[in-house]
C-alpha cells in the first residue's frame, strides 16, 4: 500500500504487542462490539485480564486467530 511518496496511507502503527479491544479489533478488521460478544461466549482469539478487567491481546494470538489456530 504504498503511495508514491513511499508512505503508507490509512495503515496504523502497532508498536505494542499487546492491545486493547479497539486496536485489536481495528488490527483483525472487525468492530470492537464482535469482539466482546466473542469474548461472552467463549470464542474469538485468546486474550489476557490485567487486573481482574483490562482486556488485552497479544498480536501473536491474533495472527494466530486470524490463520484459524486458535485453541480453546
């Protein structure tokens, strides 16, 4: 995706492995809304409670989800 000025229009920037609903659902092109319903039931990728309530995923998951290796 690259514009003739050699920048990259439209792509954001993941510097952390680890993201919240929003940027994990904007890295995997879904609505934050589908990821927490996955999460209530039980499907979707892997992901980790900070503190007993932060949601996070780590992007290997998520490359993992997206490639359809997702155990649970």
């Amino acid at each position: 995706m690259s514009v003739g000025n050699g920048s990259l229009e439209g792509a954001e920037t993941f510097t952390s492995p680890w993201m919240d609903t929003n940027a994990a659902a904007s890295y995997l092109t879904l609505r934050p809304a589908t990821m927490r319903v996955w999460r209530s039931q039980g499907k979707g990728p892997n992901y980790k409670l900070v503190g007993g309530r932060l949601v996070r995923y780590h992007r290997d998951d998520l490359d993992a989800f997206a490639r359809g290796e997702v155990q649970r």
